[in-house]
C-alpha cells in the first residue's frame, strides 16, 4: 500500500485534499468509529448519532465512488476504543509507505494521530483544509502585528479578497459593510406567526440502525434521539441548503436576535452541522445567499448578514483557534471557578428561558446562536462558571460542535476568558433584556427587574454580582462604562444582599450528573 489516507468524522467531503493524487490501485482510505470520540466529552446522544450516522453513508459514497477503504465499526467486537489505537493495528496490518490527511479540526486528535505515526516511523502528510476561504497561515498574517483582532476588518478583508457582495468598484453593495443594525428584530407579543416548516428529513435505513446502537450503547449520555432527522449525506445537505434559501433567508437578517419560546429554528439556517462535517462547502452556501440576493428573492441585510456568519464569524474563530492553541484552552481572564450547575445536563430549573433552551437543546442537539450566547453562556458567564467545564457542555451537546468552532465561541465570545481577544467587551445583561427580547418571563416564576430577594431573577442578582465582583478588572472599558457607573450607584446595604444571593446561588445545584 502506497498511501493510507486517514478519514475523521468531520471530513465526509470527497474532494477533500486528502484525496488529490488518490490512486485506488496504490492507496486506501482509512475510518474508525471509536468509543473515546463520544466519551472525552460527555457526548449527548443527537451529537454521537450525527457523527455515526454520516460516516457511515460517507462509506457508502466512497464505495460507490470506487475508493477501497479500511473501515471500523464503534461495535466491531475488537474496535479498540481510540483513534491512536486502531491507526496503530491498521498500520501494522496494512503497512502503508506513509499516511496523508487533511489537516483535522481538532488540536489533540491532530496530536495523538502525529504521535502514532511518529512511532510507526511513517511520514504524515497534514494536507491544507481547503474547505475553508481562508487558510491559518493567511489568518495569521492578518493578525500579525495587530494589538487587537477584530471580526469587522478581517471579514470586510475577506469580502475583498473573494469579491463577495461588492460593487463594480469593489465597494460594498448597499454602500455600507455591514447591516447589523437592521438585524436585531424582537417579535411582537403576537409571536412568530406562521414559521417555514423544519427543514427535516426522516431517518433512513442506516441512520436507524446508528440511533439503535447509539440508544443502547450511550444510554446514560445525555439528550434524546426521537427527533433526530438532521441531513447525513451531501444529497441531503444540499436539499436542506436549497429550502432554507427559499423559505428561511428571506426573514434571516430580521429575526437573527429573536428568541420565542418552543421554537428552535425561527429563521436559522439548520446547517452548521453539514458545514462542519464538510457535507457541504461555505464557497456554496455563501454563492447560494448571494445569488438568491441578485435574483431579487431576498434583501440585502438578509443576504449579508448571513454570509457575515459564515465569510466573517466562522472563518475568524477557526483562525484564532489555530493560531492560540495549546495555550487557548487554558485561559481563564477573569478567574471563574465555579462549577457548573448540574441542571445544565437535565434542563430542570425554574428559570423558564433557560428550560426552554436546555430541553429543546436536548431534544434535538441544537440551540441558535442568541440562545447560546445569551442564555446558557450568558447565564455561565455571570455566575463565574469554570471556562474548562462550560467548553466540556458546548462541546457535547450541540450537534456542530467541533472544538475549532465552538472553543473560541465559548472561551471567547460567551466566557471572555481570553480577555477581549475574540470580543471587545463580555456580553453582559440582566434578566431585562431577555424580558425585552422574549416572552419567557411571563411565564417564569422569577421576576426580572429584582435585583435581589426571593422572586429575584437569578440573571438579574448574578448581573449585578458580576460588575460588582469585576469593577477593578473591568470598569475602565469604555464600552461598559454605563453599565459600571450604574452598579456605583447601589448602596452598601443592597451591594450585600446582591453578593449574598449570587454566593447563595453559585452554591447551589452544582451535584455533578456527570458519569
Ligand atoms: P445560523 O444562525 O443560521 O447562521 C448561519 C451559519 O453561520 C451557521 O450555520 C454557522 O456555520 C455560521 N455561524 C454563525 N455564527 C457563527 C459563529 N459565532 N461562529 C462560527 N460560525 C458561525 N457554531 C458551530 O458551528 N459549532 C459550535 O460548536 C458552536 N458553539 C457555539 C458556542 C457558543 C457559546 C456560541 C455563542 C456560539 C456557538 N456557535 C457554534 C455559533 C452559532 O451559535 C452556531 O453556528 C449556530 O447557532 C448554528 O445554527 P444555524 O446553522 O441555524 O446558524
Ligand atoms: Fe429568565 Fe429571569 Fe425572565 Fe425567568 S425572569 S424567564 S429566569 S430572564
């Protein structure tokens, strides 16, 4: 065997660099399901499903393709548990002349499969990701030299660079960058009205035997599988790109901020998970958004605030991600040490918008973006919660989750642990603004605008906690100065019963339910 060409969960696309030069008389691609994938986080059960489910109709694509491959299976009687480990049998059985990958999403898989080939004594070729616009080492020129990375300026350089939604003089289209402020729509109190239907498909063959084995052999994981029906193949990912261009883009840019009770998808995309298993590619995706504006079915602040997340937000935190790591998942700027309360895992709180989050999160391995940054990470933020233990749930039980993407989200743009390299001040707020942007407090047996007491909203106390606990650390950014000056305002005697309560709470619920 010539080459052996090492396949992760988060790689099904064939024409990955990978396979440039593939000869299937000389070469072979190599994939393992393994048990240590689903445990070194808590994997919930949607997340071990997806994965399981893709790369198993990857096979088949690779079959069908006329690619031979070495493929083992999570309940193969020998399968050794660990990526290293069963690399380590199928070299010694196979006994390539070298190993070739594209470089993999993931820092400690990259090192644990370098090790193994080191110990081989093989050569392996870390091939460059061209799934993405933007390779590490162009991000880093960009940063190079810079005292502060900004999201704005490497996604305008980026609209440049790839002449997306410019003008015949290479301006923007619409005269300006950037329509965030035309995206920040709350429904009124009549609610979404009529929504798009979810973009699902049911389960075939395939995926049932994976929700078989993943319900038996992940029974104690969390999270429930009876509404898995996310795309597993590029045919699906396809079909689901094409309706949510028609039926969701429309309203994206307007109701991007929106949070309504027992509607997870409003008008999301549903597709971070076929992007970051490569089933589909952001160059189509960002084409599709952008002819659809040209075709006139779609308005400008859609169509740009959507590629913004794809062109701009999703390419930069890969950026950071590979150019801070090791050293970024250890940052912990403002010293949170709290654990993380067990309720995190089951949804079994009062607070009403949180259980709605953390039960839908759970039902179907997904939350959108405002729901992520200001509700569970918001609500992780203000208590002080560990950054290692809130990146451990990020990572388990959202079905995109891939720790190039959602470390710098987490550890960056929700915690502020790495002290304003990804955002330039925490996302702060009290229960009010979730009052403002949702209906949840109607229904919730906390009351938002108490700053302390027992019908005290817990975002609310933790809040006012939070300026208090960081005014030396944080009071001099100019972006919070209103916030500060507001929290010198409090007396001593209300100043103490906020710390007590937010201690009180810190303390509370924290019994693990982790195995
Ligand atoms: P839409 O809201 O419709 O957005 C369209 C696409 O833009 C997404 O599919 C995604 O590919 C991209 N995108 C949007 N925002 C971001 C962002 N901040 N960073 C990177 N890409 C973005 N995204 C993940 O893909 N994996 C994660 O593990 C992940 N963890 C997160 C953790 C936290 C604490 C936060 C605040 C955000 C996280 N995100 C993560 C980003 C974002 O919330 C999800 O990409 C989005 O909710 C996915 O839903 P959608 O496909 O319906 O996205
Ligand atoms: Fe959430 Fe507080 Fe409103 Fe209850 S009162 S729904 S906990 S913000």
């Amino acid at each position: 065997l010539r080459h052996l060409v090492l396949v992760l969960g988060d790689q099904l696309d064939l024409e990955a660099s990978a396979f440039d030069g593939f000869d299937p008389a000389q070469d072979a691609v190599w994939m393992a399901e393994v048990a240590e994938e689903s445990t070194h986080v808590w994997s919930s059960q949607p997340r071990i499903a997806l994965f399981l489910a893709a790369m198993r109709h990857f096979a088949l694509a690779l079959e069908r393709a006329g690619r031979p491959l070495h493929y083992r299976r999570l309940d193969a009687p020998d399968n050794r548990g660990s990526l290293a480990a069963e690399l380590a049998a199928a070299i010694e059985a196979l006994r390539p002349q070298a190993l070739v990958m594209t470089a993999p999403g993931d820092w400690r898989v990259l090192q644990a499969l370098r090790k193994v080939a080191a110990q081989a004594g093989l050569a392996l070729d870390v091939r460059e990701d061209r799934h993405f616009f933007c390779s590490v080492r162009e991000f880093a020129a960009h940063a190079r030299g810079r005292k502060q990375l900004r999201m704005e300026y490497f996604y305008r350089e980026q609209r440049r660079r790839h002449g997306v939604l410019l003008d015949a003089q290479g301006e923007p289209l619409g005269g300006q960058w950037n329509f965030d402020a035309e995206n920040r729509g709350a429904f009124d109190a009549r609610g979404p009205g009529l929504l798009p239907e979810p973009l699902w498909e049911p389960p075939d063959a395939l995926t049932q035997e994976v929700l078989a084995l993943v319900a038996q052999r992940f029974a104690h994981h969390p999270g429930r599988l009876a509404r898995f029906a996310w795309p597993v193949t590029r045919e699906s990912a396809l079909r689901a790109l094409s309706r949510f261009i028609e039926e969701r883009l429309p309203l994206f840019g307007q109701y991007q901020d929106a949070i309504w009770p027992g509607q997870p998808w409003l008008y999301h995309a549903q597709l971070s998970a076929a992007l970051n298993l490569k089933l589909l590619t952001p160059r189509e995706v960002v084409a599709a958004a952008e002819a659809a504006y040209h075709a006139g079915r779609v308005p400008l602040a859609s169509a740009e605030g959507f590629i913004r997340q794809i062109l701009g937000w999703r390419e930069y935190v890969r950026g950071i991600y590979w150019t801070r790591m090791p050293d970024y998942l250890d940052l912990n700027a403002l010293d949170a040490q709290a654990p993380l309360p067990a309720w995190y895992w089951s949804g079994e709180t009062e607070m009403a918008c949180l259980r709605d989050a953390l039960v839908q999160t759970l039902d179907t391995g997904y939350a959108h973006h405002i729901q992520r940054l200001m509700l569970t990470g918001l609500y992780a933020l203000l208590r002080g919660v560990a950054p290692r233990e809130i990146h451990a749930w990020y990572l388990a039980v959202y079905v995109d989750a891939v720790e190039w993407v959602e470390l710098p989200n987490t550890l960056g743009m929700s915690q502020y642990a790495d002290g304003g390299l990804m955002a330039s001040k925490p996302y702060i707020a009290s229960g009010k603004y979730i009052q403002r942007m949702s209906p949840h407090c109607s229904g919730c047996r906390y009351r938002p605008e108490l700053r302390h007491g027992e019908s005290a909203c817990p975002f609310t106390v933790q809040y006012w906690d939070f300026l208090i606990r960081h005014a030396d650390q944080l009071g001099s950014n100019p972006r919070l100065a209103m916030q500060f000056r507001n929290a010198q305002r409090l007396d001593e005697a209300e100043r103490q019963a906020i710390q007590r309560q937010a201690q009180a709470l810190r303390e509370a619920d924290t019994a693990t339910c982790t195995p």
